[in-house]
C-alpha cells in the first residue's frame, strides 16, 4: 500500500497549516490557555475553509473529498492545538444546520464525559445531570456525566482523535530536535549527547509508526486498522510529549513553553472513546475470528 501524498493533498494540509499559522498563532495559544473560550470568529473561518465541510459532497455545498484528506487537516489541528469540539462538529456537518460552515458549535456525549458543554449550540446526547470537571488541560473544558451507559463509539471518531494525536506526536517531535539543536550546555548543544540523540529518535520513530496506521486505516476504513491506529497515536502522543519535555527540562512546565499543553492535551483525548482497553478488545476480537 503507497501512502505518498497527492500534490492535492499536501496543497491541503499546507493550506490548513498556513491559516492555523495566521490565525491561532503563539499568542493566540497563551490567550485561549487563559481563557479558554472558543474563538467563534476562527471557527468560522475554519468552516469558510471547509475543515467541516470537507466530507460532504459538492452537490450538498461540501469539498467532496475522502477521510484521507480529513485525516490530514484534523493532524494539522492536533498540531496546532486547536481547541474545541473540533470531531462533533465535522461529524455533524450534513446532519446539524450551521455545522457545515462553522456557524453552529456542535459537542457530543462521549463515554461520561463532554467537551465543551457550556460553548456548544448543539449538544448530540443525553446531558442531565452534568457536572462540571477540573480538566488537566486548560484548553478542554470537561463535564462529567452520572452513571452513563456505555456506548460504542463511533469508529470516524476514533480515527479523527487518532489524528489529533499524530498531530502532537509530530509537533513534540519537532520542539524536542529544535531544542536540542540550540540549547547548549557544557558548550555544546545538548543534542550532541547520546541520551538526547536516543531520545529524540524513539520520538521520531513512534510519531512515523504511528502515521504509517493512521494513514492506512484513513485509506482502508476496516474497524481493527482504526484500533490498532488509535493505539498508537495515543501511544505517540503521550510518550512523545513526555519525551519532548525530559528534552526541554525544567523550562518544559513553564507556561511560556507549549510543550507540557501538548503533554496534558494528549492525555486529555486518550480519554476519548476508542483508546486503550477499547481498541485492545476490538483488536483481539479481530484476531480471534
């Protein structure tokens, strides 16, 4: 299976990484940390630029693309650490008036937990009773929900979070080598020393491992290539975050770096329905038939 890239679909993912450059810049990141309120002005420019849109079809006022090239903007969102109810509201487009186009916020009840609650228009499932809930990342406002009855989660989901997830794997890989590039110590810089070099390259090769799954499973859409994906995206994700910050030392946990936002964001989606012991159980059913 080939997984080069058209020069449709890198003009995509450039186009997507240019306006997330323009729009949800360094400073931007630090003003949503501190209020972590949706910027209704970028998700209609998200909406203009048809990131929710993207999988409907041209007759029905969408791009008319595949989930390939959705898995290429949600990594690029994951990268930039995008915040909102980015995979309910492009899941709703077609379904949900507004959604297409970035006019209506849409959330959605997943396991016991809701992102997003108090911004959303829209929320898909059951919320009474939803307590509020201190979430370790300040850029996902969370509620919990009171004895929620398990439900399946929706395997486009999964695979979306598992983009978001290669998404920060990419970037913790790209600040680790950045740093240990040009923080020097003993005069020279501390990617000279064999720790640092190992460890950056353990972030290399679980961020590209974890790609290879995620963009096959875009491509073949099976249920057990979704699990295996989300596994090791959420893998990728939190081991190279932690990673990224053992590179960076003690300045990884001030606020004015971003690499420990994408440490708690990672840990933040994990949660999601879909990782861990779910995509364990599908995979092992899937070995077992």
């Amino acid at each position: 299976m080939r997984f080069r890239l058209t020069g449709e679909q890198r003009a995509l993912r450039a186009g997507m990484r240019e306006l997330l450059e323009r729009r949800f810049d360094a400073d931007a990141l630090r003003a949503a940390r501190d209020a972590p309120r949706l910027d209704r002005a970028l998700w209609r420019e998200l909406g203009e630029a048809g990131f929710f849109a993207l999988r409907l079809p041209e007759a029905d006022g969408g791009v008319g693309l595949g989930l390939p090239e959705a898995v290429l903007l949600f990594e690029e969102a994951g990268r930039a650490l995008l915040p909102g109810p980015l995979v309910a509201t492009h899941l709703a487009a077609g379904t949900v008036p507004g959604a297409a186009t970035g006019e209506t916020v849409v959330t959605a009840v997943d396991g016991a937990l809701v992102e997003w609650l108090d911004e959303a228009d829209v929320v898909r499932g059951a919320t009474a009773g939803a307590l509020p809930l201190r979430s370790v990342d300040p850029l996902t406002p969370l509620h919990r929900l009171r004895d929620a009855p398990p439900a399946p989660p929706d395997p486009l989901a999964v695979l979306l979070t598992a983009a978001e997830q290669l998404g920060t794997a990419t970037r913790a890989c790209e600040l680790a080598a950045q740093h240990a590039r040009t923080r020097e110590q003993f005069g020279q810089p501390v990617g000279a020393f064999q720790a640092v070099k190992h460890l950056c390259a353990d972030l290399l090769v679980r961020a590209e491992t974890a790609r290879a799954a995620v963009y096959a499973a875009a491509v073949t859409g099976d249920m057990a290539d979704i699990a295996a994906a989300r596994l090791l995206a959420d893998e990728a994700a939190v081991r190279g975050a932690r990673g990224c910050l053992q590179v960076h030392g003690g300045m990884g946990f001030t606020w004015e770096c971003e690499v420990h936002l994408h440490l708690k964001r990672a840990w933040t989606r994990a949660q999601r329905g879909g990782g861990g012991t779910q995509s364990e159980e599908r995979l092992a059913a899937d070995l077992l038939v």
